[in-house]
C-alpha cells in the first residue's frame, strides 16, 4: 500500500458505521463516497458528514455495491481508497479496492480477519496457544466435531459471526442432543472451550508494528452476556498491569505478523489463564462494539476512530490525547424488561448516577426490547469511571441494575 498524495484522498466507504469514524476520516481531508442502506442514507445526509450517498440494499454485498455505482455513473478509477469501517465489509472492500487497484487491505488478509477457523488454523502453526477447532456442516456431525477438538466441553459457533450470535457453549451429551435438535446446517465451527476471564485488547497496528494498545477486562466471558450476565468491560491502565499489558502486546504484535495485518484497528479477545498467559480467541480488523472506543480513549488516550481513518489514508498515526493517570473507565449495556417499553430512565437522570461519565439512549418508550440475541442488543449503554477495576464494575452493575429495576415494559414487569 503506498502513502497518499494530495489527491490520495478520495475514499469509497462500504456501510455508514460508525459515524465517529466518518467524522476522524472527514477531519483528515477525505472525499468520502458512502454506500448505505436507505435507512442510514437519510441520517447521513442531514448530518453532512461525506460528500456524496449511494443507496443500496446491502453494503456489504460486492455486486450491490458494483451495480450501484454504475447505476449512478461513477466509476471506480475515481477511488484512491476502498474500505469499510464494518466486520461484513472488510472483505468485500477489499476485493473490490484489488480489482480497481486502489489502496485497501490485501484480500487475504481481510479473510484472515473474518474467517475464525482459518484464523486460529494460520495462528496456530505460528505456535499461538489457543483451542482446537474443527468445521462441520450438518448438526449430526456435531458429535465428531467434538471428539476431534479433544471432546466436552466445547463452543458451538458460526464460523464468521458476530456480537456472539448463535454461539452455544456445551458441556454434556444432553446439551449436544439438544443442540442437534435446535440447529440447522452450518457450516459450524467447534472449538474446545477455554476457561479464564476474557480480556480485549483494543488498538492500532502501523507498518507492521503495534503502535497503541488498550487492554481490558469484560466484567463476564462475553457468552454469558446473552444469559443476562453483566455486558462491559473496564480498561486497564499499563503502570498497573505492567505484566498483563507485556503479554498482551506480544500477542498482538505476533497476530498482526502472522495474518499478515499490517495496518489497521484491531480488536482482539483473549482468555487470561491463572498463571497470567493469554489464550487467543479471535482477532477482528476493525473498533470494538460496546463504548470500548470512549473507554479506550478516556483511558490511555488512544483515539481509535482517528486510528482507524489514519490507516485508510495512510496518513501518520495520531499522538495520544490526554488521558487520566488515576480512575479507570468501563462501559456497561442497559436493558430493559422485554417487551414494549412504557417508561425508563431519561438520559439525564442515568447521567446523574454516581460514577457514570455519559450515557446513550438506543431505544424510545414505545420500541420494543427484544430478548437477547446478539452482546450488542441493549436498550443503551453508560460510560462509568471508578477508582479500580473492581470499582468500576460495582459502579456499572449498580447502574445496569438500577436502569433495569426502574424500566417498565408491557411484558415482564
Ligand atoms: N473456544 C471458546 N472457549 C470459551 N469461550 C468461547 C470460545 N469461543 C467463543 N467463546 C465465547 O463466546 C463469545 C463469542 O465468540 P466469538 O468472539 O468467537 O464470536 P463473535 O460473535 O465474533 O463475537 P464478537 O463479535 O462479539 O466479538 C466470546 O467472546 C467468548 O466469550
Ligand atoms: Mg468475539
């Protein structure tokens, strides 16, 4: 990929998420064409934030994005760069951007980036601890899936999903016969389970090297969130967690080497065994969901939207903000009751909880709270700040319950 010049600048854009992200490519100088649904299109053009929207149906879907350009004349030699800021469209941007020669990550680095089972399998042969996986296709083969990966328990997932959708951790023979019962054909991958609590490290990848890290904490392993579990995590400072951060820039240096990641915003999970190693779980080309991007940047400053606009342009990566030296920040989601919602808290008054530093509101009284399906189903979510990690989470569990127990909806409570 070569650095930019002046005219380098001109940016087609798969999908209108996240809107900080468009505004750090804005800040940058881009001329940004956006493909967006028709939902997304209107929001874009009232906010101003790209020069021209295209619609489709699916952003994500390359003969959409080709036919619609045509249909509205424009051709794809008026594109310095093709990417996505979305999972679904790291691929896509890159096949289109390698057909056109325009600047965007190599092919087989964004499918290093979506596929879990071709991921582990390239880290695994670098020698990167982390669980045994096999792919199958009909639910019945499920059984030599599991005996393949070293028998139960095991995880059960789509093998490019996302927010944990579909994901089913599975401990007996009972659990298998259920699932075989509830699911169609895949393909599925089963990984051999890994305990230890589930760290994220969030940050930036340049020329080859890790530029800017963040390591966090979920207050619960990310699949216990669809039971109802507490949905955050707190972000972790480096001169208290000298070791933990040590670990963790080994192993995203050595991810980003082995997939060939070069430039670009990571996401990676990882599970921290009791002697403080870490076991990878999956490695995402692209900012973390939750409000992981405000308490990565109140935390250490590291400003991952300019991050990731940086990377698309190639321009310099941006210095650190001004961060805190002393509390920690987390983020927490908030749920009502399922249901239609008939009153929750206001934005000012979750604002007005002790310890919470911002707050956003998804849903509206009338909308309705579905069950949990995927870790970023929620009615809003709240920015804490605390004076350690276990602070942090005492503050967001505080507020998660309290928004909950004050919530009403016309099923549930
Ligand atoms: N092999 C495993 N052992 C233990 N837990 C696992 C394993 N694989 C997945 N999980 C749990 O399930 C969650 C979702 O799985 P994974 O991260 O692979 O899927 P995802 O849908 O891409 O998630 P997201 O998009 O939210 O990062 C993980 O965050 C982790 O809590
Ligand atoms: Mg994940």
């Amino acid at each position: 990929m070569s650095d930019i010049g002046d005219d380098g600048n001109r940016v087609l854009l798969l999908g209108a998420k996240p809107e900080d992200s468009l505004t750090a490519l804005r800040d940058l100088g881009a001329r940004v064409t956006c493909v967006a649904t028709p939902r997304h299109a209107a929001a874009l053009r009232k906010h101003g934030l790209v020069d021209r929207v295209l619609v489709v149906e699916d952003p994500m879907d390359a003969e959409q994005v080709l036919l619609g350009l045509a249909r509205h004349g424009i051709g794809l030699d008026e594109f310095d760069v093709i990417t996505s800021a979305l999972e679904h469209g790291l691929v896509t941007a890159a096949v289109i951007g390698t057909s056109c020669g325009a600047r965007c990550l190599p092919v087989p680095v964004a499918v290093l980036l979506r596929d879990k089972h071709a991921q582990k399998t390239a880290l695994r042969r670098a020698g990167v601890p982390l669980a045994r996986s096999a792919v199958f296709v009909q639910p019945e083969e499920l059984t030599d899936a599991v005996a393949e990966v070293g028998g139960l328990p095991v995880v059960v997932k789509p093998p490019s999903g996302a927010g944990a959708q579909d994901t089913r951790a599975l401990r007996t023979d009972d659990d298998v016969a259920v699932w075989q019962k509830e699911h169609g054909a895949g393909p599925w991958v089963c990984e051999e389970f890994v305990s230890g609590d589930e760290l994220h490290l969030d940050g930036a990848v340049r020329d080859g090297k890790v530029v800017d890290v963040c390591v966090s904490r979920y207050f619960q392993n990310q699949i216990t969130a669809l039971d109802g579990a507490l949905n955050g995590s707190v972000a972790l400072q480096p001169a208290q967690d000298e070791a933990r951060y040590t670990r963790a820039r080994h192993l995203v240096q050595t991810t980003a080497d082995t997939l060939g990641f070069t430039d670009g915003v990571f996401h990676l999970e990882a599970f921290e065994q009791a002697d403080g190693s870490l076991v990878f779980g999956e490695c995402a080309g692209r900012i973390a969901g939750g409000r992981i991007d405000r308490t990565v940047l109140l935390t250490r400053g590291i400003d991952l939207h300019r991050h990731w606009a940086a990377s698309v342009l190639g321009a310099p990566a941006p210095a650190r903000a001004e961060a805190s030296d002393d509390d920690l920040f987390g983020w927490v989601t908030l749920n009502t009751p399922p249901g239609r919602v008939l009153s929750m808290p206001t934005l000012d008054e979750i604002r007005a909880r002790k310890g919470v530093v911002d707050a956003e509101l998804k849903l509206k009284v009338g909308s309705v709270m579905t069950r949990l399906q995927t870790t970023t189903t929620r009615a809003g979510r709240a920015v804490v700040r605390g004076t350690s990690a276990a602070d942090v989470e005492s503050v967001a569990a505080d507020v998660a319950a309290w928004f909950q127990q004050a919530a009403r909806s016309d099923t549930g409570s």
